[in-house]
C-alpha cells in the first residue's frame, strides 16, 4: 500500500490532538494518508492499552484515515537505537510517503521529542541502500519522502506555515472526544492528569482558534520545517480572498 502521507506519533491520540483538523482536510483532498502509533500508551495513569486502541480505532474511522498500526514500541523509552530505526525505516519503505509528519522535537514529554529525533534519522537512513530491512521476508528498496514537517503540541514554536482547518474542526474534535479515557470526565474515579484537567480540550480549541486568526482563519495548525518550503505565488493570489 502506497500512501501520499504517512504521520508518526508516539502515543494513540498524538496525531489528532496535534493535527487532526490538517488530517480530515487532506483525506476530504483525496490523499491517502497513514498514522503508525510508536507505542500503545501503557504507561497512561488513565485507561488501559486496550480500551486506547478501541479509541484509536474509533477516531481513525471518523478521519476516514486509509491506514494505522501501532509499533508496539516501549511506552517511556522511545531512543534513536538501531532497533528503533530499523522498524521505522521499514514502514517508511513499505509505504512510499511523499511527506512524514512528526513531533517536534523539543516537547514537555520526552517520548515526544524521542519519536521526533527518531524519525528524522529514519527519514535519512531509509534513503540508504546499505540500510537492509524486510517485510514479510522480502528486501525492501531504498526510499526517502520528500519533506519532514513537525507538527505541535505542548511547546509552541515559530510555525513555518499554517494549515486553515476552519472546515475539519469540528471533526477533530469528535475524534479527539472518541478518546474518553484520556480526557476529563466528572464521574471518573482516575488520576487527573494534564491533559485530563476540565479545560483541557478549551486549551485545544483556544490555541486552533489563535493559530487561525494568524492566518485570517476561523481555526488553524502550525507546523515547522527545517528546510526551506516552496511557495506557489499565482496559486496564492487565485485562491486568496480579495477584501
């Protein structure tokens, strides 16, 4: 399976807190795009493995995501080490993406900046023919996507651009909402955590809200790129919005 995306995210529910509006609104474009989960979240003070993969599946069938899987990586160890790379390599070879989505690299949770230094390597190496990895027993060929694009989540940054999502808001948030077990609800006997807290999924909403309003939009998401992005000038002013 050929997919024209592929985003990476340390934990269920990384992806679409983070970029879920960016997500609805290339699949509603017609491109094919994949999560794989690192880890199943197993260290989460809230919920089990089990009830965030059911969660998981729940949110990617309201994206109408083509594709997920999960790594099953060690929830809290997420290094660059060779068996890291290898695995991650091979799902960038086994699925050809023209663009990888990563977590950037400096972030309150330390699986957050791993995955993303993680991917970044796997990034260059899947490019190298010496690097051997296989799939079902087969030798997979050397491929690198195109761009690397870091998207946000607790630590803010300088975004290179800004997606509009004013359209696909409102479906990242359900999908964010098919994760009960992570968010707050009044009548759990859990921990509360940080991202458990009553104004939480507010924070989520405010912060869409600022982003988008930078860019003369309802809502928006940020992201970062280290290398220089080509920009469409005519594309621009056909589809920009004359006042």
């Amino acid at each position: 399976m050929i997919l024209d995306i592929l985003i990476f995210a340390a934990h269920p529910d990384d992806a679409e807190l983070a970029m879920g509006g960016t997500i609805a609104k290339l699949i509603k474009d017609g491109l094919k795009l994949g999560i794989v989960d690192l880890t199943k979240g197993e260290l989460a003070t809230r919920g089990t493995p089990e009830i965030r993969m059911k969660e998981a599946q729940r949110a990617s069938e309201i994206l109408k995501i083509t594709h997920r899987e999960n790594l099953g990586l060690k929830d809290g160890s997420i290094k660059v080490n060779d068996e890291y790379l290898l695995k991650v390599v091979s799902r960038i070879r086994k699925y050809q993406p023209t663009i990888v989505f990563a977590p950037y690299f400096n972030d309150r949770h330390p699986d957050h900046v791993g995955c993303g230094l993680l991917i970044k390597e796997a990034m260059f190496f899947s490019g190298l023919p010496k690097i051997v990895t296989e799939d079902n027993g087969r030798i997979q060929s050397p491929f690198r996507p195109k761009k690397l694009f870091y998207y946000m989540q607790t630590y803010e940054f300088k975004p290179s651009f800004v997606v509009d999502i004013s359209d696909t808001f409102e479906i990242k948030m359900n999908a964010i909402k098919s994760y009960e077990s992570q968010f707050h609800n009044p009548y759990s006997v859990e921990p509360e955590t940080f991202i458990s807290q009553p104004n939480f999924l507010k924070y989520i909403e405010g912060r869409a809200k600022v982003f988008g309003f930078k860019i003369g939009k309802n809502y928006g998401e940020p992201f970062f790129c280290e290398e220089e992005i080509e920009l469409d000038l005519t594309c621009l002013i056909k589809n920009g919005d004359k006042k």
